[in-house]
C-alpha cells in the first residue's frame, strides 16, 4: 500500500511541476482529428507544421495541441490509411480546427479504433490481438440483449451450447475449470457488475473484444477468459445537434412443444397397462404418503376392485390414448412473441460542450401466454473542456428501470403425456398433482380445502413481478499538466436494487396445498397451522459499487520518427451485494395484512404425518468484492514501423482465505509489431500493406470457491429440521498451496491488404497455456469429502483466429464478402488423478450435459462412451464389451472398466467454427446475410430412461423404436423395456458409443434487408439519413453431418425463427 | 486550485487505502471456524447427518420381509440387492452409509483439530469447549463403529487381526490410509468413547448432542457386540445411575399414526438411520413369527405395528416420532443390555430382574406375569434375546445381533428369502454380512475388497 502511495506523489509531483514559460511569441493552437466517415477521434495521428520540425501527436480523443509562432502556416495531418490533409491557419486561434480524414481507398479500408477500456488506440499501433465491432455491425441484427449481436461475427468468440446455459460464451477456448469461464464485461472503461440486460444496445457505439495477453493483460487478474469492452455513444466534438431514432418490431415463432418427442398417449397407455398388471404400483398405493397415481392406474385400480366394469374400463383408456396433453400447451400456453424496441436519442457538440441524451423503451411479450418485461433505459453523456481545452471534465448518467411480469406459470407436475387441461367446453380441468385423486377428494369430503390443481386456472392469473433499477454514473476529469503529459481521474458509482413480489392467493395450488399439507388433525376437528389467505414472497437485493481509478498518461512524438505513449496508474474496486427474502402467510392483499405462523414448532402433514416445520422463506444474503491495482504500459513506435509494448499489472483482492502475500498478482505483457510493406526492400505492390504482430504474457482468473483455510458457511436454523439449532458446514478442508490460476498467451499475427482493397484480412495464432488451473481431484469418500479443489491442472491450448474480406463487386452494385474462420484445440497437459470411468461418460448431452473431468492428453470437453456391442438378439439388452466379449454386466461396465477402455470421439464443443457474410447493396439497398458454421465436435443424444417409467414418469420419444421382438436387433438400437429395474442398464445404453455423433453443422444464421436514403441522395427528405429494415435470425440448418438430431446445439428446446422490421432515421 | 486537487485525490485514495480494504469477507455466511460457536455448529449440523447412522443393513435382516411388488416398489437397486445377499450390493462406487460415516469422522477430526488453536476466555467457554471436544470423540467413536458394523467382518477376539477398516484421526485429506486390522479398529473406538466421558456434560438441551449417558450407553452397546460383557454391564449401569425412567406404555395412544414422540423420556441420544425408501413402505412387511411372539397384554404390538390387511404388519413404533427410524441410544436397550451381560456373567437372577423391569412397563398391568428366575443359563439367554428382538425392532440392532449371535452354534440362524419362487440362503457366518467396500475406495485408495 505504502508503496503506492509513493508512486502517486511522484506523479503528482510531475504533474504540478511549473509550466516552463516561452520567450518568443508564439500561442497554443488546438485540433481533433477524426474520421470523416463516422467521426471517430483518431488518435495517434501526426500533425505537423510544413517545412519545420514542429510537430504533435493527436491523443486517444484524437486531439492534439501545438505551440506555433505568431503568423501563417500550413498544417499537415497524416496517419497510414487516409489520405493526408492539409490546412493553411493564422496563429493566434481561438478555433478548434478540425481535421476530417479521408480513407486513403487505395490503401486500408478503414481504420480501426480499439478500445481496452483504460485508452483507445487505432488499431494500427496496437500489437496485440483485438476483434472490433463498429456501430454497422453492432446495430446489424435486433435484440434486446447486447452480447447476442457478437454472435458470428466476432473473430475466436463462440456461444457454447453444451451446458445448458444462455449466453455461455468462450473466447478462444476454455482456459479455466472450475473459475468463472466468462469474459470480463467492461462498460464505459470500468468492469460492469449489474445484469447485462440492462444495456440497451442503441446505446451502444462499438465493442472491441480483447483476445491475447497484451490486449487484455491491463485487466490483470481477471482478464484470463478475454474481455470485452463496450463503449456507448457520447457526443462529438463540432458536430452539431442531431437526433437519431430507431424502431423496431420482432416477432418470434411459437414454441413447438413436439420438438422434443415423447412418448405418445397411446403407448403409455399400454406401458402403464403392462406394469399394473406386474404389480409395479402396488406399492404406491399403499403407500402411506398418498403419493400421484396417473389416471390410468386409477382406471386399472378400479377395473380390479370391480368399481367400473371391463367395458367402461376401455372406454375410459381409449379417451387417454386420444389425446396429447403438448396439444393443450400449445393451445393455451405458447404464443408467438413480439419484442418492441424504440430509441431516442440527441446528440450535440460545440467547442467546450458535448452531450447525449437517449432514452430507450423495450417491450417484450413472451412465448408463454400473459409474461411479459420491460426496460426503460436512459442515457445522459456530458463532458466540458476548459483551460485552453488542456481540462476536460465529463459526466454520465446511465439510469435503466426494468420489469418482468410473469402471470403464467407453464403447468407443473404433469407427468403422463395424456392429461387434459381442459374439459370439451375449454373449462380448466382438476388434475391430481402430488397425491392421489381419491385421497384429495376424501380430505375435501373432510373438511380440507380443494386439493386438486387447476393449471388453466391459473394461467394468467399469478402474481410474480421483478423489478429493478440500475443507476451508473460516471465522473472523470482529465488535465494536461505539460505538454504530453495527462493526468486523470475516474469514479463510478454504480447501484442496482432489485425487488420481487410473488404472490399466491388462496386460488392457486401453491397455497391450498401448503394449506391442506399443514392441516393438523386435533381432537374435535381440523386446525389450521398455514392460515388461509395468499402466501406472499418478497425479495430484494441492493448492491452498490465504487470504481476509482487515476493514471498518468504520456504521449509525445519527436524527430518525426519517435512515437511514444504510456501510462501507469492505480485502481480501487469496492462492491456490496446484500439481499433478502421475506415471507408472509395470511397475507390479504386489500389490507396489506399478514399473520403470523409458528415456524419454530414441527407439525404433522397432512397426508403422511411425518413431521415438518412451516417453510421459513426468510434468507439473507451479504457479499463484499474488494479490489486494489497497479498498472501500467507503454508502447513506441519507431518510423511508424516498428512498436513495441508492454504492459504490467498486480491485482490484490479480498479472496477468502488467500494468504496475504496470495492476495496479489504480477501478471505482465510484451509485444511488437512491424509494417514490412513500408521497408523499402519490400516489393510486393500486388500487397501493399503487410504487418506482423507477436505479443506474450500473462492474464488470470478469479476462483472465489476455494480457499487457503479451512471455509465454511453458516446454515440457519430453519434448515435444521430436528433442533432448529444454526449449524455450519464445511466448503473447504484447508489447502495452504492455493496459487492464483495464470494463462501464459503467446499471439502471432499477420494483417495484410491488397491492392484497393480487394482483398484483406488478418490471421493469428495463438497458445494458451493454462497453468495452476483449479480442477477437482476426487477423493475416496473415507478422507470425508468427495472432492477437492486446488490447482491441479494445466491445459494448453491453441487455435487460429482467421478474417478474410474481399470486395468482390465494387461499381454501383456492390459485393462484399467476409469469412470468419476459428480453429481451436484444447489440451489438458497434466492432470494428477483419473476419475472413475463413469465420470468421463457423463458430459456431452447437448443443452445439459455436465462438466466432466479433466484427463491429461484430452480436450478440457472431451467426449468419451462405453464401447457398444449391439443389443441382445434374444432380449433386446445393450451389450457393452468386458475383456473382448460381450457383456451385459452394466454396473461394471459403467463404474468399474478401465478409462483406457473408453470410446473417446473428441470434443463435445466445436473446434472449428465461424462465419460467412456476404453483403451486396445496390444504390440505396443492401442485402446481407450469414451463414455460421460449427464443426468438429460430438453430441450425445438424449437419453432413454426406462427407470423413469418405473418411478412414475415418463419417456422419451425413442420409446416407440425399441426392441420388441428377435431381429429388431437390426433395425434399431433402442433396447427392449426390462421388465424390471436394472441396475445401469439405461446408464450404460445413453452412455454407449451408439448415442454419440458428430454434431457438425452448418446454417443459415441470418438475413437483413434494408434500404436507405439520405438528404444527397434523396432530395427533400426531413432526414439526413433514413434507413428501413428488416432481419430474419435462426433461420435454419443447411446441413449437417448427422440425421440423428433435429438440431445439435439445440436439442431440449428449438431455436426460434425470428423476424425483425424496423426505422431508423436520423435528423 | 491545484494543490486542492491533489488533496481531493489523496483524500479519495485515503478512503480506500487502509489495510482492511482486502481483508472484508467475500460473503457474509462465510467463516473461517475459530470460536467455540463455530466448532459447536459443526457438530450441531443435521442437515448433514451429523445424527445419523447406517441404514441399508435392516433389509437384510429376519425382521422383515417384502413381496417382489414391493422389492420393486422400492425404486432402488441397492435395497433390492442387499435384500437377497446378492454378490453386488451397491448401484454405483459410493454408498451413503459410508459416506455419511465418514463425513461425521471429518467432521468430528476438523473440530478436534481447530479446538487445539481455539483461545477461550472465562470458564463458561472453556467447559464449552470441552464439551464440544467431547461431542467430536463420540461422533468419531460411535461412526467408526457404524463402519465396523457394516464394512468390517464381525469381531471376535480369537482374529483380531482381521480387517477392520479406514481409522482417520486427522482432517488432512491426503493423509492416505489402509484398512487397519479390526482390533486396532476398536481399540480406536474405545479410546475414543472413554475420553468423551469425561468431557462430555450430564446433560444437554437437546438429545441430538452426545451426553455422558449418552457416550456409557455407547460403550455398553459396543463392548456387548464385542463380548467385553463386564465392561458392558459396567458402562449401562453408569446409565442407569442418571436416573432415567422407563415409559409407561400403558399410557401411550395406539391410535396415532406414529405411536411416540420424537425426544420421549426414554431418548438418551438422537440418531436416525439414513433415509431408505423400504423405511416406510407399506410392503415392507414384520417376520410373522416375531408378530406371533408378542404375547397377550403386550402393548409393544398395538404401538409398534399397524395392521395392513392380509399380508401383515408394518412398522410405526419409531422412537424418531415419525417415518424415520430411531437408531440411537435409549433406556429400553440399556435394560437389555444389563440384561443379558448379567446373564451372560452367569447373574441369571439379576439379569432377569431388569429384563422383568423393562417388561413391566411394556405389558397391561393386568395381564403382566414377570418371567420366572429361576431358567438356567441359556434358557435365560435364550428369553432375553428374544425379548431383545421384540423391543428393538426397527432400531438398526438385528443385523449386528445375527452377526455376533451366528459365532455361537446354539443361536445361530439360516435366513431364508423366497422371492417369485426362487430361494435365497444366508448362512449363519456368511461372508455375505460383510457389505462390500464402495468400489470408489477400492479405485482411490487402494483398500482391499471384502471378500462375498
């Protein structure tokens, strides 16, 4: 700490020395230098009085100051792509010039402005490995979500579909275990802690993903999974008020609820029929705990028992098999959702003032009848420039208020595929849920409230509602002390507070059968121990952070050949989550009024008599973030050809339980880059830009689930069924080696262009190493834990990020075409134990596989079965192989076989992916769409799991391709129902090599449609640009390598088709 | 102006920059254990079976039986298995009863561990503190003994030297051990129960934390199953000495669903057996023959059993007060084993005395005929065994009784299954009262394999 302190007073020192008065005659003349086409500052441009050695560099606003003698001279701005400008002035101005830069068409494209969130540079004079987005390809396809629109169309970043989870992305593999595997989101330059959906993307400017280790390595410790930066718009500088506006409407497809087939009604209807008669129910019905019998078990019980006779009996299962209960969800519970989306916004700028103010509304309606959210987003920018525009004082306000509604709750407990929801008249049907039928109805005979559920009943009619809101504002100031030296400051404040409400009123199942379960039996009567009225839920969260960060920046360029740009600073992270959740029984909504319940006392339930306590529903929750770091890093550029750079950071945080001298970590960067196009020797004028880029270092990863002391955490009473007494369990047996994880990257890279254009792009490629990774190491259950976690493994891996852009047509019909190409091969180089063989075999289920264990020499994803042997010609049993022959030993088979022995097919996630865009536009038209491709990984099919059947539920629709008779052996794979429960069987089936394919697939991602007009084009329009447009998403596989699945990565729930159109318009 | 800034922002930096900053907990129900509250809240841990015991072995036994409806009813393999003495027990490398076992070892050596490092202040904490050292070596004592009961071949002093299992004595996880020999084993246990004596309070407030009682009835319970009958006797008179009382089963309601109250007056020490899904099934049927041997005025069998119809009786008499079954340390056993060891010390007389005692309490006064003193030795033994199944059925006794009982020719039985008409034999002494080691422990520790 004190060490900081000192590096602080040195630059301060620096920073208020005296200014070094000038003899002769001469003013201060000031300028921005920006981008013609989309009025991006560019920094790092040369300015340059004609004929002298005067010069100055612009900084990363793209401004530059330069002291000048008094009288007339000529200005010259140049930077590599664009064509030089020059400017004649007279010295004295008070004017800020202003320097538009053209693109050069003979050479790049465009230039491109990456952001690392502490500085913005071109592209041009970084050397690490950045993916950019610009405002076009941000503002390309409609969503509500910001981190959707990176989908196929950023270089090494994929949306991994293996787990289950939305929104999972990687870039560049997986580099970390058991450690947060997500990027870090970095908003308006600080770390962003709230829930990504509250940033409204029309708000959004550009976003720049940070890939390598120079790239990423300011954000220390916490950049090891890349970063990702998003900027929002603010105002420029001179650039006038202007008033934008976007509009939007999508409309998604109705969930198909057949996508995932099922058993049908009238095979159930039969496998149900078949295990009465083997008496697999008997046990359940006599059961003291009453538990769910399904319709046609209750019809059979009555055929037995002689209550309906044979005839009846048919009738009665004939009217189950005719039905589907999915029909019922499709009727009353999917809809087409419609997402609407309005933007306003302003944005303006003088010589001392720029400002922006938008406000944006989102309107979704969901696919499920009657849920439905909202956002209102409100953006203010503002920033002042003073003293001679050596000040600059900015502040921002970013203030989103959202909501979600969801009075409808998807039917739950519904186990048999035939149920109806609703009578022939669409009345709301009673269905048994949790117990049986004639018990409910006994137990209302006797007093109690209804038992029965009512799902249509209910549709519509709930009360769940969350809202929140999230404030961000921004404080900065930024102070030329002398002439390249800048000093600034940064504070955030960032709160976001949630509330929830969930309401259940006496008419929903909830609350009667907390009701009825609570009923407590007494001499002369029933007495209730849940009162009747609503059972109310509330929650809340409140977190609140505080970002400080100060840095000292130096920029200079002298002799015309020397560049340099540096800084170094220091950064305070504090962020406090609390939350709560409260419950109220009783509760009448009218009066507000609750009633208390005894929590403390067991009661009998109702239907069992076992011995319960009242649900508590009250929980606390306090979490505290601490984060101090240094940094710094610079980078020199040698006759615009050569750089190099470096950069250096040490975090410390608060982690539990990390020894104080473990609290921190050095983690550190180098690089270089070189335009061999500009040497003189360099002769190939087919490729007139050629630069090679190299870069090493070090970022980290956070864990907080492990610790260096014995951890453990405190349970409440309440869930200390027998005494009621607080109680404590241990997370973590002691581990006095914890390390912090660290990913050594190495990044090469190539940038290249051809003539006009044509044709350029860049390659990269890059290994990962990933050393001190936390990993899980099993352990035997006698040491009193299954597992410990501690730094176990390292990985390596390495791929190529590949960009490819051509101008095919370049006339008035324009084509052009963009090739994104990611390979990707991921190691774990050593790991010190091997797991059960079971442990490998259970990831790879597409959509919810588990994380499996690493083992050395295999992707951290790797996909391993049991070898399989066909089924049993006799019985239609899976047959695995044990020492050669066949086998159908499955517990053995599953648990005990060698991990030699195992099927390993490869990766469960792709290894090579991307994306092909083509864009072709005509006059005011452009028509652009994408096609995305994801290759060489394996998916798991889903699993047949006959026990189901057998604990009361039901099955998947590979049911009706089972073994049924000798020879359906070669038709199909599907093993014969067991006519008893079979320890591992299904395990071993779903696990075999025959459930694996490769999941290879290539589709139509999108298409957008537009047209657009501006004042030059269009005479007489009110607008200086108007632009209408319409997108298509998930529009369809064009291929894929197996026939097994509908959709590899979307096998538990389809990918909708969406269909967007919308406004933009700009005055 | 400028020098304001510059102490603006140091004052800014101040705020932040105190040793502290780094040292605020990442959540606040985290904690490094450190107080005796801590250590305490460890032991006091249900919801991770700190009070539990095994309870797969019960299926095993002569007290119950099932139809093939019901074996399958029970929806789990491992119970199915165990009920046929099958070769392979367990569905998977674990098993929850040695699992749960050697959490509660864990557990118990965590808190001995961070007890020595514990600075206590005033006398309050420091009797504290000793008594949660002591709740720590009974949990250790009595889990080790759980194992022992189940994984470990019954114990017989002639082999000593035969297996017994994982003795831990220390948290560090990577501390590797073998199986110890079974004498080491209980040296182990016992070593462990008597030093808990002594720290261990004479009361407590809640029956789910070990009391000196609760560690004597312990020690009576295993030097019974070991032999040791002097030291038995010894230890459960010490219960008695506490001045415990029988219940009076005559008062007790046969009509409720669960006949008694969960922590009654007869509890010393509250376990429960890990949940099975055969615990309270409906088709998990009393042995007819044990039905058949309550006699008239015997209330055991109106609150012990519920009538289901045909097939039989189901169990309802959990000392747990509901569908869990009751495997802890209470009264009625301590009279038995006072019983029997007095028998078994050839003191017919006065064992018969307290099983007359106990009896007393169980039958209608009208109706109730004390035994007669006056049997030899083994009839005596004979009658209080017998008397010792009719009052601990259902509390995790009668599997480790058939295995010490099957050593001795004269009280050994052949267990017999006939399932959809298929026979299944246990003989007295099989290997297959040994469960097998979970495969997991054979993979990762190397430990040798039971032999079944």
């Amino acid at each position: 700490m004190k060490s900081s302190y000192i590096f602080l007073l040195i630059c301060y020192l620096i920073a208020l020395g005296p200014v070094v008065g000038q003899e002769n005659p001469s003013a201060l003349v000031k300028g921005i230098v920006i981008t013609d086409a989309d009025e991006l500052p560019l920094p790092g441009a040369s300015v340059l009085k004609k004929g002298s050695l005067s010069s100055a560099i612009s900084d990363a606003k793209g401004e530059f100051f330069l002291e000048l003698p008094i009288g007339n001279h000529v200005l010259v701005v140049s930077y590599v792509g664009f064509q030089p400008q020059e400017l004649e002035i007279t010295v004295p101005t008070s004017e800020t010039l202003q320097f538009r830069m053209k693109v050069d068409d003979l050479l790049m494209e465009g230039v491109e402005i990456v952001s690392t969130g502490y500085q913005e540079l071109s592209k041009e004079r970084a050397t690490g490995s950045f993916a950019a987005l610009d405002q076009q390809l941000v503002d390309r396809s409609v969503s509500t979500g910001i981190l959707d629109r990176l989908d196929n169309v950023t270089s090494g970043l994929i949306f991994n579909k293996d787990q289950g989870s939305a929104g999972d992305i990687s870039i560049r593999g997986t580099a970390t275990i058991f450690s947060d595997a997500q990027p870090l989101i970095v908003i308006d330059n600080f770390p962003y802690d709230g829930p990504i959906e509250s940033i409204n993307p029309n708000d959004v400017e550009r976003i720049t993903v940070l890939k390598d280790a120079a790239a990423a390595s300011i954000w220390g410790a916490r950049a090891g999974n890349g970063v990702i930066v998003i900027t929002t718009k603010s105002g420029k500088k001179g650039q006038g008020i202007r008033v934008s506006f976007n509009s939007n409407l999508t409309w998604i497809e109705e969930l198909n609820p057949d996508y995932v087939p099922l058993i049908s009604s009238p095979d159930m209807v039969e496998v149900e029929r078949d295990m009465f008669d083997r008496g697999v129910y008997a046990s359940r019905e006599r059961s003291n705990s009453k538990p769910l019998l399904s319709p046609v078990v209750e019809t059979l019980i009555a055929l037995r028992d002689g209550l309906i006779g044979a005839e009846e009996a048919e009738r009665q299962l004939d009217y189950y098999k005719g039905h589907s209960t999915r029909d019922d969800m499709a009727k009353y519970y999917y809809q087409q959702a419609l997402r609407q989306q309005y933007s306003l916004g302003v944005s303006g700028g003088g010589d001392y003032y720029n400002y922006r103010a938008a406000v944006g509304y989102d309107h979704n309606a969901a696919g499920v009848v009657g849920n439905t959210d909202n956002r209102i987003t409100l953006d203010l920018q503002n920033s002042w420039t003073a003293m001679d525009d050596k000040l600059t004082v900015g502040l921002g306000l970013y203030f989103v208020e959202s909501q979600r509604s969801q009075s409808t709750q998807l039917p739950q407990g519904i186990s048999s595929p035939y149920l109806r929801l609703a009578d022939e008249f669409g009345n709301p049907n009673a269905i048994a849920r949790q117990y049986r039928d004639g018990f409910t109805t006994q137990a209302e005979a006797d007093g109690l409230v209804d038992w029965k559920y009512y799902p249509l009943q209910e549709r519509n009619n709930l009360t769940n509602t969350r809202a929140s809101q999230d404030i961000r504002t921004n404080l900065s100031f930024e102070y030329e002390i002398l002439p390249g030296f800048t000093v600034s400051g940064l504070y955030q404040y960032w709160t976001n507070q949630t509330q929830g409400w969930e309401l259940n009123d006496e008419s929903t199942f909830y609350t009667r059968d907390l009701i009825n379960t609570f009923t407590q039996r007494e001499e002369g009567g029933l007495a209730l121990a849940v009162p009747m009225g609503a059972i109310a839920d509330q929650s809340w969260t409140k977190a609140v952070s505080h970002h400080f960060r100060t840095q000292l920046s130096y920029s200079n360029i002298w002799n015309d050949r020397h560049e340099f740009v540096g800084l170094a600073g220091f950064e305070a992270k504090q962020s406090d989550t609390n939350g709560g959740q409260d419950r109220y029984y009783g509760y009448d909504e009218e009066l507000a009024a609750s009633q208390p319940v005894d929590l403390a006392n067991r009661y009998r339930r109702y239907h069992n008599n076992a011995l319960a306590t009242i649900p508590y529903g009250v929980s606390h929750t306090g979490l505290a973030d601490r984060f101090l770091s240094y940094f710094a890093n610079a980078s020199y550029t040698l006759d615009r050809k050569y750089t190099v750079s470096a950069s250096a950071r040490k975090d410390a945080s608060n982690l539990f339980g990390v020894e104080t001298n473990m609290k921190g970590v050095p983690l550190w960067s180098a690089g270089g880059s070189w335009i061999v196009s500009e040497e003189d020797f360099y002769g190939m004028g087919w490729l007139p830009y050629l630069r090679l880029r190299a870069t090493y270092g070090y970022n980290g990863n956070i864990n907080r689930s492990v610790s260096a002391f014995t951890t453990a955490y405190y349970l409440a009473g309440s869930s200390n069924y027998v005494t009621g007494l607080p109680s404590l369990i241990i997370l973590n047996p002691p581990n006095p080696e914890l390390r912090w994880e660290r990913i050594g990257i190495t990044n090469l890279g190539l940038d290249f262009e051809s003539k006009n254009a044509r044709f350029s792009g860049s390659m990269e490629y890059y290994i990962k190493n990933g050393k001190d990774l936390i990993g899980d190491q099993p352990f035997p259950s006698s040491t009193g834990i299954s597992q410990f976690r501690g730094n176990f493994a390292d990985t390596q891996t390495q791929g190529v990020d590949l960009q490819l852009r051509s101008k095919i047509l370049d006339r008035g019909f324009k084509w052009t075409t963009s090739l994104l190409f990611s390979w990707v091969k991921e190691e774990v180089t050593s790991y010190d134990v091997e797991s059960l063989p079971s442990s490998y075999t259970a990831y790879g289920l597409g959509g919810a596989g588990v994380f499996p264990p690493p083992l050395t020499g295999y992707p951290l994803h790797a996909v391993f079965s049991y070898e399989w042997a066909g089924l049993d010609p006799d019985t239609g049993d899976p047959q695995g192989i044990s020492e050669g022959v066949p086998s159908k030993d499955y517990t053995s088979l599953v648990y005990f076989g060698e991990v030699e022995d195992l099927v390993y097919h490869g990766s469960g996630r792709p290894t090579k992916f991307g994306a092909w865009m083509n864009t072709f536009s005509y006059k005011g038209f452009e028509l652009s769409a994408n096609i995305s491709y994801r290759l060489g990984y394996y998916v798991r099919k889903q699993p047949l799991i006959y026990n189901n059947l057998y604990s009361g539920g039901t099955i998947y629709g590979d049911y009706a391709q089972r073994w049924q008779q000798p020879g359906d052996e070669n038709l199909t794979d599907v093993p014969s129902f067991p006519s008893s429960q079979v320890s591992n069987r299904d395990t071993f089936y779903n696990r075999s090599s025959v459930n694996v394919e490769k999941g290879d697939n290539i589709r139509l991602q999108d298409i957008r449609l537009s047209y657009s007009m501006n004042k030059t084009t269009v005479w007489g329009i009110p607008f200086q640009r108007l632009e209408i447009y319409s997108y298509a998403n998930n529009l369809g596989i064009l291929w894929k390598k197996s026939d097994s699945y509908k959709d590899p990565d979307y096998q538990l729930s389809p990918a909708l088709r969406q269909l967007s159109v919308g406004i933009r318009a700009e005055f | 102006m400028k020098n304001y800034k510059f102490y603006l922002i140091i004052i800014i930096l101040s705020s932040f920059g105190c040793e502290g900053f780094l040292d605020e907990k990442p959540s606040k129900d985290l904690v490094v254990p450190s107080t005796v509250q801590d250590l305490r809240g460890l032991m006091d841990n249900q919801s991770y079976r700190m009070n539990n015991s095994p309870g797969l072995q019960l299926i095993g036994t002569d007290d119950v039986w099932t139809t093939a409806e019901g074996l399958l009813g029970y929806n789990s393999i491992e119970t199915q298995n165990a009920y046929v003495w099958n070769e392979v027990i367990f569905e998977g490398p674990n098993s929850a009863d040695w699992e749960v076992a050697y959490r509660q070892i864990f557990y118990a050596n965590v808190v001995l561990d961070l007890a020595g490092d514990i600075e206590v202040s005033g006398s309050d904490e420091e009797d504290e503190l000793r008594e949660v050292k002591g709740t720590a070596l009974f949990l250790r004592g009595r889990a080790l003994f759980d194992v022992m009961e189940i994984f470990a071949a019954p114990y017989s002093k002639e082999d000593g030297e035969g297996l017994g299992v994982v003795i831990r004595t220390v948290p560090t996880i990577t501390d590797k051990q073998t199986r110890s020999s079974s004498k080491e084993c209980y040296e182990q246990i016992l070593a462990d129960l008597e030093e808990a004596v002594d720290l261990l309070p004479p009361i407590s407030l809640f029956p789910t934390r070990p009391t000196q009682a609760a560690a004597y009835g312990m020690l009576a319970r295993i030097n019974l199953v070991i032999g040791n009958y002097e030291e038995a006797f010894q230890n459960a008179s010490q219960v008695l000495n506490t001045g415990l009382t029988l219940m009076e089963y005559a008062d007790m309601d046969s009509l409720r669903i669960y006949s008694f109250e969960q922590f009654n007056q007869e509890v010393i020490y509250h376990t429960v057996m890990t949940l099975q899904s055969f615990h309270s099934s409906n088709l998990t049927f009393i042995d007819s023959m044990l039905i058949d041997a309550y006699q008239e005025g015997d209330f055991r069998k109106k609150l012990f059993y519920r009538s289901s119809g045909v097939e039989g009786y189901n169990f309802k008499g959990s000392y747990a007060g509901d569908n869990n079954l009751f495997s802890g340390i209470a009264l009625n056993e301590i009279y038995l084993i006072l019983a029997e060891s007095s028998v078994r010390l050839t003191r017919v007389e006065e064992g018969i005395g307290y099983l007359n005692h106990l009896l007393e309490s169980r039958f209608d006064p009208a109706l109730y005929e004390p035994i007669s003193n006056s049997h030899s030795q083994e009839e005596a033994l004979e009658i209080i065994l017998m008397e010792r199944r009719k009052e601990l059925v259902f509390r995790g006794r009668r599997w480790s009784d058939l295995r010490r009982l099957n050593a001795d020719p004269m009280l050994a039985k052949t267990l017999k299954r006939d399932l959809d008409g298929v026979e299944y034999i246990l003989m007295p002494q099989s290997s297959r009262y040994v469960l097998p080691i979970p495969q997991e422990e054979i993979e990762l520790n190397g430990l040798m394999q039971n032999q079944r």
